[in-house]
C-alpha cells in the first residue's frame, strides 16, 4: 500500500544515513531550499504526504525523516537515548549528509518540539520554524512528568506512558490499525486522560465513520509499520522527558531567536482548557520574539485533517510556504508589465542585479548565482522572459522582438521602483540584456553577457546572413517555420530535448544534414558533474507544461527586430560592460572568436572587459563558482 501512495504522490527517494551513531531512513523530493518535515506521535515520514507533493510542486526541496524509534530509523532500546539532545543530534547529521547549512523546519506535536529544541540549540542552521499544534513552551521549576501529573493526574496519557512496557501491553490488546485509529482520529479537544484504573488506550474511541481527509488505505500504511517495529522507540520520547528537562538548565529563560510561525486548530488537544491561556499570553511572546500565530478550524493532526478543500489547495501547506517566502527566500511574483503576466524570482537585499536565461531555460538557470550573489549583499531579480515558463506566451511571432522584451524589462524595473539596475544575460537574455542597454543606457548601471557579444546591424536580416554563413539547416534557419521545431521535437519526451540543447559538449555550429532535423542530429551526451537528473527535470517539467513555441519565437522575431532596429544602425553601448564565453561555446571557433578579438567589437562596445574561460555554452551552469566570482568581481567594481 505504501508503494502505491508512493507512486501517486510521484517520484520520492529514500536514503538510509548514518547520523548520530544510527541509521535515518529520510525520504527526499524536489528542488530549491530546503524544508525540513518533522513528525509526531504515532506517525511517520509518510505524515507529510500532501506537504511534500504541495512544497515540491512549489520550488522547494523536502526532507522528511522518520524520527529515531519510528518506521525505518533505529530504535535505540534505552529510553535515555530519546533526548532531545539526541534528536537534535540527529537532525543536524541529517544536515550535513545533505550538506545543508541552514534550512526551513516544519514540525507536528513531538517534531514541533523537535523543531523548536533544533531552533533553541543551533539557531545558526535554522531559517526558520513552522510549528504546527505545540507552542515552545518555558523550562519550568519542575520536570514534566510532576508537572502533568500535578495538572492532570496518574491516569494522563503521558503520566501511563511513562512505565516502560505498560502502554505496550495495552496496545497489544488491539490490532495495531485499531490503535492508529485511536489515536490519528482523535476529534475532541479534551485532554487525554483516563478514569481511574483504565489504560487510556481502552479509554480511547474509534469514530463511526472515517473522516474525510484520511482513508482506510492510509491508515493501513501506518498500522503495517507499526506492526513491523512496534511503538516502544515511539513511546520511548515520552519517558525521555525528564531526562531533556535536567539536561536543558543551561536554557533555562532562554529564547527562540529564529523567524517562528504557530498553526494551532482550534480543537487541538487541550487547546481550550490549557494551551489557548499560554498561547495568547505574554509569556510565549516574550520566548519567541515576533512570533506568527495562526488559528484554523481542526484538531490535532491539523496538517492531514486540512490538507486539502474542494478548491484543491492546501491551507496549511500554502501557509507554510507563504511565511517562508517572508523569511529572505526566494519569492516568487507574476506581475503586469507591457500587455503581459511576467514570473519574477526575487531574494536578496542591497543593489538589484536582473538576471535573464536564454533558450531553453528558465529564472531557474541562475540558482547557482542567485545563490552567491544574493549572499555577497545583492538583490536578485529573476525572469521567466515572455514565452518561458510561469510568463505569458503571446501566440504570434512579431510578439517576441527585442523591442517587446525591452519593453517587458523596463516594466519590471518600473514595478520594483528600480531606476537603474546592473544586467547580467545569458544566450537570448544577453541580447536583450544588450538591447536594454542600447535603448535604454540610463536603466542600467553595467552588463555582463554570458556567451553572446553585441554584434553590429548587419546589411542583410539575420535569416539571411545565417542562411548565407551555414546553409538551410543550421538550427536557426530550422527554426523559422512555425510549427516545424515543435513537430519535431514532440518525437522526443521533453527530458530529452532539454538534455539534447542544455548537454551541447562541443564548440560546433549546430547544423544538420540535408533532410534532418536538427534535434534528430543532436547527440544526448552522458550527464555531466555540473547539472543532475533532478535539475534536468525541473527544466523538462515546465516544457511540458509549456511548450517550446514562446521560446522558438524569438527565432521567429529576428528578422522584425531587425528591421525595427535601424535607428540604431552603429550605435554604441555606452555603459560598463563585461563579456564572459566559454572556449568550447557553440561556434566560437568557427564565427565568434574573430569577432570578439576584432576592433569592430571595442569600437561598438568601447567600455568592455572580455574573459574567455574554458567551458561551453552553459557557462554559468557548467562554472557556476567561477562565472559567479567574475560577475560580483565585475559588480563590486561599480558599486
């Protein structure tokens, strides 16, 4: 059963690790920053489920473990191995396994205590917390156990828990399905506790019917687990308790220092009789700084229970994720510029840096130098330029020329308040970057072109000059069909396509044989060490949503562009300028390299510095260090 909710939640990989002096089994998917999942009692990696389709869908990378003593992980057999000096220890091998530094953490009951221990101890490796049902609470003057047995007495759930084997021999009472349903479908706010002389097992009642948001099949995904390990290494964080509070005196008074969030239902275990009083208080303010709290309609298990609703969206996920956006990631907008809906990914604060992809990529080109420069002080803006991606993609051709996407860039500028901005871009991104340089000079404060030079006006259009230099079947001429490059290509899964354009190993001008199409002549090399399977996908994933025509117009528009740029005809780039190109780029050889060593190119672009660095076409994902080292080089420089 677990297999087949594995395959409808899509492709999920699961790691054994070695952390802490046991194995962590920790299931993984997506891409961008990383969340990691915590779960609670009784429950496993597999709790998570919705969130994990949700944030991955969403741009960000999951890390869901099971927690020592629960489903795949270890289960050390001394309750004094379940500390939360223990867990966190686990929590920050994980990390390192995955060599992430810092991340966002989400926990539910016993991982919400988890996150917040990993926030108190290592707020260096924390971004921020979403806690979901439990609130931090003070180290009090006694240990828990006095505690709830003085609030709630011997027959509290958590005072029965703590004699070793006793709440085992209650469960054992009932199949294991039974005691997951007793405890997941909990639908009061009553704190649990027992009568007198009763195991709160026995205590515990099973709905009449299932509630909507789990099925039968999903409980039996847990049972069959806990079948398998049994629920002492679960029960086994309830009897550590005491332990954790003697170890944690030198936290006594000591506060969460990272951004938090608190979702708590508002039929959430003794919420009314006991959490609501601390949680609207003064106290926990004073503990967590600015903390977000947020009330919904649910019971415990909030992030199951309110996954999804008719419109199919995920309140809780969608919080998640909206918060995180707040915490100095990445943020993700669609504004109106020019006629059009334009994706833009920002993060970062300090002088804004616009970066534009080429074909066929996306914003998601740049991860790697979003990544440095935003932590050398920058702020990023990011597009899907009109035709890719998140952004509109008008159906006609004559849509896509520079003086369109010129006009879509100073949109952008205007819409962020940004007068004048330094320009990095990539194969197309760099002709606009050009192009927004020449139309517009008091927009941009310097560029770096990755690739492409700043070619003259030629006398002849573009298709003409390219169809006289290489023939009908260079890729470009190819191109210029509506309708013929995306009939071919559809012969392929889009995986392929990408890989056939992003994996180009060599410096050759793409050109076919007579009567081959230049994706059929395209080779699909063997993957690189400077991009993966995963990454690939994301490219590949959005294609297929998408398409390649908006991409392919810009081919299309070249001759238009030309025609509408005569104006322009010997004019020069007057702003600081850096070209960065690969030694092995797609025709440097053959074309572009007399071009970029001639006095034409310095007379055109007289403010230019030139580095040629061995690499190909993708540089800057191929170098992404060195590419990215050039441009803040480049970039500090002008500030």
């Amino acid at each position: 059963m677990e297999m087949e909710w594995m395959k409808k939640m899509g492709e999920i990989t699961h790691h054994t690790i070695k952390t802490n002096g046991i194995s962590m089994h920790v299931a993984e998917k997506g891409d961008g920053p990383v969340v990691l999942l915590l779960h609670g009692f009784p429950e496993l990696w597999f709790s998570w489920r919705h969130q994990i389709t949700h944030l991955s869908n969403h741009g960000y990378r999951v890390l869901a473990p099971d927690l020592r003593g629960y489903g795949d992980s270890d289960s050390p057999s001394s309750p004094s191995s379940y500390t939360f000096f223990h867990i966190v220890g686990d929590l920050i091998g994980l990390l390192d396994h995955f060599n992430q530094q810092q991340v966002f953490v989400v926990g539910h009951d016993w991982g919400a205590t988890a996150a917040w221990h990993l926030s108190l101890f290592r707020p260096d490796r924390v971004k921020g917390i979403v806690s979901l049902g439990i609130p931090f609470f003070p180290r009090y003057p006694i240990n828990p156990t006095h505690l709830f047995t003085k609030s709630f007495g011997d027959d509290f759930y958590i005072s029965q828990f703590q004699e070793l084997g006793r709440a085992e021999r209650a469960f054992a009472t009932y199949d294991c399905l039974t005691v997951i349903k007793k405890f997941l479908l909990i639908n009061v706010g009553d704190v649990l506790v027992a009568p007198p002389g009763m195991e709160i097992i026995d205590h515990l009642q099973i709905p009449s019917s299932l509630p909507p948001w789990i099925t039968e099949d999903e409980l039996q995904v847990y049972a069959d687990k806990f079948q398998e390990t049994g629920f002492t290494g679960a029960l086994n964080h309830y009897r550590a308790m005491d332990l954790t509070w003697e170890l944690e005196a030198p936290w006594q008074g000591a506060k969460i220092k990272v951004p938090s969030k608190l979702i708590i239902g508002d039929e959430d275990i003794g919420f009314q009789s006991w959490t609501k009083e601390y949680v609207e208080g003064d106290v926990m303010k004073e503990l967590i700084p600015g903390v977000e709290v947020v009330m919904m309609e649910g019971h415990h298990f909030i992030q199951q229970e309110k996954h999804q609703e008719e419109t199919n969206v995920s309140p809780v996920t969608d919080m998640e994720m909206e918060w995180m956006k707040k915490m100095g990631e990445i943020t993700h907008h669609t504004i109106k510029t020019n006629g059009i809906s334009i994706h833009v990914a920002e993060k970062g604060q300090g002088p804004v840096v616009l970066l534009l992809h080429g074909f066929p990529e996306l914003w998601f080109s740049w991860h790697h130098q979003i990544t440095h420069l935003t932590n050398q002080g920058y702020r990023v803006l990011a597009l899907d330029l009109r035709g890719y991606g998140d952004s509109d993609s008008p159906p006609s051709p004559s849509s896509y020329t520079f003086f369109h996407i010129v006009g879509d860039l100073i949109g952008v500028l205007d819409h962020f308040n940004q007068q004048q901005v330094f320009v990095v871009g990539h194969d197309w991104g760099a002709h606009a970057a050009w192009h927004l340089s020449l139309f517009r000079p008091d927009r941009v404060k310097g560029i770096v072109a990755l690739g492409i030079p700043l070619f003259p006006r030629s006398p002849i259009s573009p298709t003409q000059l390219f169809t006289k230099s290489f023939g009908d079947n260079l890729y470009i001429s190819q191109f210029q069909e509506s309708g013929r490059a995306e009939r071919a290509f559809a012969k392929y899964d889009c995986l392929t396509v990408i890989k056939k354009f992003l994996l180009i190993n060599h410096g050759d001008v793409p050109v076919a044989p007579p009567g081959i199409e230049i994706i059929d002549h395209m080779e699909t090399p063997s993957l690189p060490p400077w991009i993966t399977e995963d990454e690939l996908q994301a490219y590949a994933d959005k294609f297929q949503e998408t398409g390649f025509t908006g991409g392919l117009n810009y081919y299309r528009a070249m001759d238009l562009t030309w025609e509408l740029e005569a104006p322009w005809q010997g004019a020069k780039i007057k702003v600081p300028s850096k070209l960065i190109i690969g030694d092995e780029d797609i025709g440097f050889e053959s074309w572009t390299k007399e071009f970029v060593e001639s006095d034409v190119m310095k007379e055109l672009i007289p403010d230019i510095e030139v580095v040629m660095i061995k690499g190909h076409h993708f540089i800057h994902q191929e170098k992404p260090q060195q590419v990215s080292d050039h441009i803040l080089s480049f970039l500090h420089k002008l500030a």
